[in-house]
C-alpha cells in the first residue's frame, strides 16, 4: 500500500474551523470602549438616540475609566451622563434563550435618584427592562436599584458604595420559559475581578409580573442636570467569562495549521517527529492509530483515550507557545514495517478554547531510513574528489556563492576552449550495504556540451589520465536529471546502483570545445543504502550521524547534540583516538590510521553519554 517516502498525506477532510458570531455560544455580542475623541457625540459613533434626540447630547471624555482586571480598563474615552436630555441605545443580535450580561465601569460623582442603564429590545422604542437606578444613600454614599420595567418599587440594593470610585458592574438578564417569569440580578466588584459568576450577587435574582423581553440593545439615560454617573468598557455577551474576564478581542475562531503543517519527518523503524504550526498560541493534539481504523473525532483525538474498538498506538499534544513557529513531538515506540494513522487537531489558548472541528489525516509507514554511505559538499576543498585534466588548462575547483560552497568547472578563459576534466570520488565500496543509491545537484549556465557522469568497476584509483583511459566507463547520465541553466540548482534523483557490486568509482566528466564552454556546479553529493549487520544491537541516536559507512580515511559527525569531547576505543577497549570539541556542528575525525574493524565512538554530549559504532575499511 503506502511505500512511497516520506509516507504523509493530507486527508481531504481538512479543518473547516470557523465559529460565526451567533448568540448563545458565548462570544462578544457587543464591546464598546468609548475609544473617541474628547467631545466626540456618542449619536455619532453608533449610538441612535431614541428620547431627546440632540438636547444636552451624551458625549465622550478623555481618559476613560481604569480597573485592574478587566480587560477593557484603560482604553480610548467614556460616556459622560451630566444632564437630563438625550438618551441612546446600541444593538446587538437579539438574545432569545438563556442569560444576557452586560459588564461595564462605572464611576458616580454626584447622586441623584433615577435609572441610568438598561435594556431594551432590538428597536428600543419605549421598552426599558432590567433599569439599574442609583439612590442616594448615607452621606456622600450611595445605592443602587433595579428594576424590571416601570415598577414604583426597585429592588434596591443593602449594601452603600462611594461617589467618587470606579467600580466593575455587571448587570444580567436571564430567560426563562413562561409570559412573566425573566430574572434580572446586579453585581458590583470592588476588588478582584471574579473568574466566575459568585454565588451571591449585590441585587440577587428576582422577577416581577411585568412582560417578558429578548434583549437585543443597550440603552443610557439622562434624567437630571445634578447626575454625574461615567460609563466605560461595556461588553455584552451570553457568558460570565466572555463578558467579564475573556481577553480583549472575543476570539471565537480555531487555531489554523500553517501551510504545509502537520508534517511528518525523520521517520524510522519505530517512529517519527511530528512537527506542527500554528496561526495563535493553543495547543496541537495527537492521536496514531492502525491503519483504516475509524477515524476518531476531535474530542476523541483530545481525549487521548481509546473509543469504541480502537486503541491508540500513541497519543500527546503539543505545546504551541507563539504563533507561526514550529514546534514537534516524537512519535516512538512503533512497530516496524507498519502502516499507521496519524489525526491532528488544534485548539487555543483562550479561557474557553476554540478548537478545529475536524482532525488532520496523515500516514505513516515505519521503515528505516537509509544510512548516509558518503557525503560531499565541497564546503572546504574539492577532497576527497580527486580532479584529473586530459586536455586544455582549466580544471575543477572549488567556489563559492551566497555563502554555499560546490564543484565547479567552466572550460572559458577570453574565449571558449578546449577542456576534458574528470572529477572522481574515492572508492565506494558497494557490499557494506543493501539498497544503495547515488544522487546530487548541478548547476548550469551559458552553452556548451552537457556534463557526462560515469561509472566503473575496474578503475585501479590511478588519477591520472593513463589510469582513466585503461579503465572501462559506463555512461550513466541519462539516469540524473539536470539543471537546464541560468545557474539554477536541479537535484538529480536517485539512481539504484543494484546492478553494481565490489568497490565502484563514479565521475562527473566535463568537456568544452571552442565552439561552446559551459559553466558547471556539482553540490550535494550523497550515496545511501542500509548498512549491513555488523553483529553489535548499537542503536541509533538522534541528533548524530556517522559517515561514510565504511569510513577510511575520515569519519564525519553531524551533531546536534553539542558534543564537548569525542573518543574512539577498538572493540577491546583501547582509547585509539580523542578530540576536544567547540560547539562545531560537523565534526571530522582522521581515521585513517586506524585498522580496518568495527570501533565504537564514545561522545560527551549535553544530554549525557552516547555511544555509536562505525566500521573502518
């Protein structure tokens, strides 16, 4: 079935994740922080006046009102309530089931006895419900009321507050079935702002006979020149924690994987790292099941758990700590040689997270990948290529360009010439692995004759032009494919050596003629294949490589795993060879002196010891 590297696909069923801002599933149905110029008239800034349009209008002054805590303390302006005139509303979607909260600051300067905020339906009209009232209390103090509609009588509060201080109120409206039987409750925090609704409000639940109403605005009101009442910050919505405490901004919408996220990569005979980004901060769950077994859903994949008849072979999450950053997880302890079924889903970091309504599909067959066998990249010398000129006077070199370094060769001096150069590589001994495979990149410019790559079997690593010319070639170039020019990189594929055996010598052959000089570039030269068994279980470790397999004259080291010292002991135990290491990422070792066997390298790493082995040819 799936055996094609690297073993990821997309399922088609990607994440359709976006939550639109209807009422009821608690998102922000209105925020208004007053964030206008001073003087600013609120009938200019979305608020329609529905009583004494244009007298004594309500207008904004700056700053507004602070209060640790909420979310939207601190920002833009606030509504000024100082005459008796004009009052306003704004809309929002009509609730019509469940509870209605409006938070807001608020600050009392001088007290006169009237309502100063309210409901109302969606066209205001006449109909004010839930009217919070202020009355003068002892002192400088006062209280507050509320009321469900025109009643002589409020509900007023105990407990007496200061002029003068800015308070966080939050007023709501619950809808309950039946024609009279809607709740109305107030609370005023003082302190700490509350995660969740307390348990006991400042104006406790309660309902009167008058009419029932669905929300759907928010009116101020003017009643008399004495009033000095400031509002600021309101936010309506359809929860506690989505009108007092969600972060400014209301997001209501799932996290969205960056193109071309998940991904898989380093998969191998138990596993994979799985790596993911994100477009916010949240979290990236995981789940890797059989392969066709039914698809879990998100909450299933979040769950981490086994559901109906299918056990989870792995299952995690990921920390996504910023947004368009990757981040992984390693995905072990898997049986080799095996399809598997990786799901991914995401969701944010909000207080009530928004998460991805369908998990990502991707699959996954453990195989091990193939050892690097020899690696060039031409960053420091041409070496170990040897370079050998038959005709004319220019010759393989290296260069360098935009900081990469590579093989180059272009037969042009103040005019075309005449050139034959062969670039060679060591001997590449073909039975120490199965499966072995060639491959590399070119660059081109301007004409010429193409550049030619060659094999032989029988080449006796004499680098001169008699030792070429005795030794029998196979012409391999219609294998690769080849930068078609302007000096643009092409990788050239893979091309199996199967039918190759005993130590092989490839060479790229240049040639140029007075008619035609081309510029060439050879970079990344690889051959791979799956080392065989050298009779010692030494497993591999992640953030090292080891190569060639075999080595013979130098043993490269990628590391990533800030090795501080590197020591090789034979399999008696010796000490043959040590080195002290800087933080360098490609270590080479000298290895040349060492018999032919199997060494083990004992590494100092920052995660402790490791040890590989590698054989010496």
């Amino acid at each position: 079935m799936k055996r094609t590297l690297p073993f990821l696909k997309l399922s088609l069923a990607f994440v359709f994740s976006v939550s639109f801002a209807l009422p009821g599933n608690g998102q922000a149905l209105m925020v208004e922080n007053f964030d206008y110029p001073s003087g600013a008239l609120l009938t200019a800034s979305g608020w329609t006046a529905h009583s004494g349009g244009g007298s004594q209008a309500i207008d904004v002054v700056v700053p507004g009102l602070t209060f640790a805590g909420y979310p939207l303390s601190n920002i833009g302006g606030m509504a000024q309530l100082d005459n008796t005139g004009e009052d306003v509303n704004k809309t929002f979607t009509p609730v019509t089931s469940g509870a209605v909260y409006a938070a807001f600051m608020m600050k009392v300067d001088a007290v006169v006895d009237g309502y100063f905020l309210h409901f109302g339906p969606a066209a205001m009209g006449s109909t004010y419900f839930a009217r919070l009232y202020t009355k003068p209390g002892t002192g400088s103090n006062f209280k507050f009321a509320l009321g469900k509609s025109n009643e002589s009588t409020p509900v007023v509060s105990t407990a007496e507050f200061a002029t003068g201080t800015t308070f966080l109120a939050v007023l709501k409206y619950e809808i309950v079935d039946g024609a009279t039987n809607d709740l109305m409750s107030f609370y005023l925090i003082d302190g700490t702002v509350p995660a969740t609704e307390p348990a006991t409000a400042t104006i406790p639940a309660f309902t009167t006979t008058a009419a029932d109403n669905n929300p759907g605005s928010i009116g101020l009101r003017q009643f008399n020149a004495a009033q000095r009442i400031y509002v600021d910050g309101i936010r309506v919505a359809t929860s506690w924690a989505e009108a007092v405490t969600a972060p400014l901004g209301g997001d209501t919408f799932a996290p969205v994987f960056a193109a071309g996220f998940p991904t898989l990569s380093a998969v191998n005979a138990t596993g994979a790292t799985l790596e993911v980004s994100l477009d916010e901060p949240g979290k990236a769950f995981y789940m890797v099941v059989p392969n066709d077994a039914t698809a879990p859903t998100a909450d299933q994949v979040i769950a981490g758990a086994a559901y109906g008849a299918v056990t989870p072979a792995v299952a995690g999450s990921i920390d996504v700590t910023a947004a368009g950053s990757s981040f992984t997880a390693a995905l072990t302890g898997l049986t080799t040689n095996t399809d598997f079924d990786i799901y991914v889903v995401a969701q944010d970091d909000e207080a009530s997270p928004n998460k991805q309504a369908e998990p990502v599909k991707l699959e996954l067959f453990t195989e091990k990948q193939p050892d690097i066998l020899y690696s060039a990249d031409f960053e420091t010398s041409l070496l170990p290529f040897s370079q050998v000129s038959i005709t004319g006077e220019q010759e393989w070199k290296k260069a360098t360009y935009n900081n990469n370094s590579y093989a180059y060769m272009n037969g042009y001096a103040s005019g075309n010439k005449e050139n034959e150069d062969w670039l060679i590589t060591p001997a590449l001994n073909l039975d120490t692995a199965t499966n072995v495979k060639v491959s590399f990149k070119t660059a081109k410019n301007y004409t010429g004759p193409a550049i030619k790559v060659m094999i032989s079997s029988n080449f006796n690593g004499t680098f001169t032009a008699a030792g070429i010319t005795g030794a029998t070639w196979t012409d391999i170039t219609s294998s690769f494919e080849f930068s078609s020019g302007s000096y643009n990189w092409k990788a050239s594929g893979e091309y199996a050596l199967s039918a190759y055996s005993g130590k092989v010598y490839i060479a790229f052959v240049y040639t140029s003629t007075t008619e035609g000089a081309a510029g060439w570039e050879v970079d990344d030269f690889l051959v791979t294949g799956y080392v065989k068994s050298t009779g010692i279980d030494q497993p591999a470790t992640a953030g090292l490589k080891l190569y060639p397999v075999p080595a013979r004259n130098e043993l490269i080291i990628d590391n990533a795993l800030n090795i501080s010292r590197t020591e090789v002991y034979d399999l008696a135990g010796r000490l043959r060879l040590s080195s002290v290491n800087t933080g360098e990422s490609r270590i080479r070792l000298a290895v040349g002196h060492l018999s032919p066997g199997i060494y083990l390298v004992r590494f100092a790493t920052n995660e402790g010891p490791k040890v590989e082995k590698f054989v010496k040819e």
